[in-house]
C-alpha cells in the first residue's frame, strides 16, 4: 500500500504494490486524481502541467470565488459518487452520496483553492 502526496500532505492511499508513488507530475498520478486537478484547474483557468503539485503551497497560487469553491465540491461529490476508483483513492467505502459529499469537502478543505 502506497500514498499519494499533493504538496507536503498526504492526501490519499492508493495501491501501488510497494512501490513509491511519484509526487511532481500529473503523468504519475492515478487517473481519477487527474480528474480531479484538472477540473479544479480548469476552473481557474490554470495549467496543471505547470502546477507543481509537489510544492507545499500550491493550492494557495489560484482563487475562487465561495460560489465557484461550492459548484466544484457539488461537482466532486457527484464524481465520486459515480467512481468507484475514486472513491477508493479517498478511502470512502459505500457510495452514499453524504458520504462522497463529505469527502469532497475535505479534499477541497485541504486542498481547494483560496476563497475570495
């Protein structure tokens, strides 16, 4: 069992078979964490092949509004809702939808762009 880091945070386990999962590039993350980055990026209008994720305080470089921050959790808990992968990465076991809710809370509580 492996995990994922985002930044300095461990953000969630996912199965590697041992092996130590790369922290910089998008090409080595798990499909569903590309997702996911992706299309919080998107909404910014920032370039994931130029965050580097790696970095402690990445989440701090973009903004959003509260509104903006409540549509991507919304969107976040209906993809893991729909994914099992993702689920799986976020450790959340069942499918119920306060659940996928809760977890996109919390990624986007540790990880979710600045509010404005």
């Amino acid at each position: 069992m492996g995990s994922v880091r985002v930044g300095n945070r461990l953000a969630f386990n996912v199965r590697y078979g041992g092996a130590t999962p790369p922290q910089s590039t998008m090409e080595n993350m798990p499909e569903e964490l590309k997702t996911i980055l992706n299309e919080m990026c998107s909404r910014v209008n920032a370039n994931p092949e130029e965050i580097d994720f790696k970095s402690s305080d990445w989440y701090l470089k973009y903004t959003w509004t509260e509104e903006e921050q409540d549509d991507f959790i919304k969107w976040l808990a209906d993809f893991l809702h729909t994914n099992n992968k993702a689920r799986k990465l976020f450790n959340i076991i069942g499918n119920s939808k306060k659940q996928c809710k809760h977890g996109a809370m919390l990624f986007n509580l540790y990880f979710g762009w600045k509010t404005i």
